[in-house]
C-alpha cells in the first residue's frame, strides 16, 4: 500500500513539473512572443526574459524583432519615354506591431514578403514611370530611393511593418538596346560640348575686339594728348625765346650760349677740327677779348 502511494505521489509530482515547465515563457533579445488562447493572439511580450502562460490552454508563437532583408526579383519598368529598364532591388524592414502582423498576415514571414513585393514593386513603376529615362540613367543616387519610399509612404502600417530602406543593386538597360541608348546619349552630350564650345569663342573673339577697340582708342587720345603737350611746349619755348631775344641786355648772353651749343654739336664725333677767325665770338672767349 505505502508503494502504491509513492508511486501516486511521485507521478503527481512529475505531472505538476510537466504543467509547470509547459507555463514558462522564454523570450528572446531579437524576438516577440505572442500568447495564443484558443488560436487568437492573447497578448505580446516584446521584452526579453522569462514570463508565464497558461498551460495547455495558451501557446506560444515567436515573430523576429530585427531588421529583415527582402531582395525583390529583377522586373521591367518602363520610363515616361517609353523605354524599358531592369530594376533589381531590395528593401530592409522589420516589424513594429506583432499584434497587427499576426492579425493581418498570420504571422507569416512569406506573406509579409509578398505583400512587400507588390507593394515595392508597384512604388518603383509609378516613380520610374514619371522619370525620363536619360534622368534614370544619370541620377542613381538616393533622390530615386527616396521618391520610392515617399511614394509608398504610410500603406504598410496595416500590416505592422514598417519599411527601413530601398536600395537599388541594378537599374539598367535591357542587352539588346543598352549599347544605342549609350552612343545616342553620348552624341547628345557631344552636341551640347560643342554648343557650349562655339558660345564660348563668340563670347572671346567679341571681347577680344572690345578689348582692341578700347585699346586703340586709348592710344589714339594718348597721342593726342602728347602732341597737343607738345604743341604746347614748344609754344611755350617760343614765348620764352622770344622774351629773351627781345630783352637787349640778354641778347649777348643767349647769343654766347647758342655759340657754345653749336660749338658743341660740330665736335661731336672723331677728328673734328675747329678753324675760328680772331673776330668770331667763339675765338674772343678763348682769347680773353
């Protein structure tokens, strides 16, 4: 009888452990737990650690907390011009509300992804769409990301997730008319350097003439203004000339000075010989009369 009872006793014991075990909630740094009650979402737990549930009545389901990398399929999208280009994409999210992911997408990962995919995709086209495809080719920066997660913009709120970033790892031309499409932009920016080239020597060559125009200009009122000083000096040495000439008491000294100037000038030069009469002014100076 005491064997039987420590037999209950010891199976009673291991059922309470199983019962207790199974209400332990275990929940990790990058997840959420959501506590499921007769297959509806209970509550979430979106802090690590241990917490309980009611067991065998609730489960546990687990949703990633990180960032998640979707990679889109290459898909054609055709520009405002009407030309065809291969988008290859991805997008990084992660989810905001697991209440609302398990309610919407049932907590699935590939249903989030589908939704993700048609979602993007639909955003690439319309950006592309309203674009050129000269402006596509030249301005893979973050202005096309930015206008694609503009354009998507609140709609993945109702699922509970929310996108992080779309990065575009190829937008390029189909094989077949990539290499016309280059050599047709090619000439087109062949064209628009001549065009700037040819504006640019009109512009030199009309302030090159400006410039000799302005020069020749200046000259001509220098030269002027240096014949008309001149003119003007030698009026001047004229009057004063005169002034001397015409005062009898200067008229011998200017006459001595001019005697010595042209003394002066006829020995210029080598072997120059001066023959003076007694009687010439010049002689008298030296003769002391």
């Amino acid at each position: 009888m005491k064997n039987i009872k420590r037999i209950l006793l010891i199976a009673l014991l291991l059922i309470l452990l199983c019962v207790g075990v199974s209400g332990i909630v275990i929940t990790g740094e990058n997840e959420y737990s959501l506590i499921r009650q007769f297959g509806k979402v209970a509550y979430v737990v979106d802090t690590a650690g241990i917490s309980f549930k009611i067991p065998f009545i609730q489960s546990v389901d687990t949703l990633p907390k990180d960032i998640q990398l979707y990679d889109l399929s290459p898909s054609d999208v055709i520009t405002s011009d009407k030309k065809t280009m291969i988008c290859d994409s991805y997008v990084l999210w992660h989810i905001t509300d697991p209440l609302k992911f398990a309610q919407t997408l049932n907590s699935s990962i590939p249903s989030a992804e589908s939704r993700l995919d048609t979602i993007v995709y639909n955003s690439t086209k319309n950006v592309i769409s309203s674009t050129t495809q000269d402006d596509v080719i030249t301005g893979r920066s973050g202005a096309l990301s930015a206008a694609i997660i503009a354009n998507i913009g609140s709609s993945l709120e109702q699922y509970g997730i929310e996108l992080l970033s779309y990065e575009t790892k190829q937008l390029d031309l189909p094989g077949d008319n990539k290499a016309a499409v280059y050599e047709r932009m090619i000439s087109e920016r062949d064209n628009i350097a001549a065009t700037y080239t040819a504006e640019g020597s009109s512009e030199a060559q009309i302030i090159r003439n400006t410039t000799d125009q302005e020069i020749t200009i200046l000259l001509s009122n220098a030269q002027k203004e240096a014949e008309i000083l001149i003119a003007e000096g030698e009026a001047e040495y004229m009057r004063i000339l005169s002034e001397a000439y015409s005062d009898e008491s200067r008229q011998e000294f200017y006459s001595f000075v001019r005697s010595l100037d042209a003394l002066k000038v006829s020995l210029e030069g080598d072997n120059k010989t001066v023959i003076l009469s007694p009687d010439s002014p010049i002689a008298k100076i030296f003769y002391g009369r």
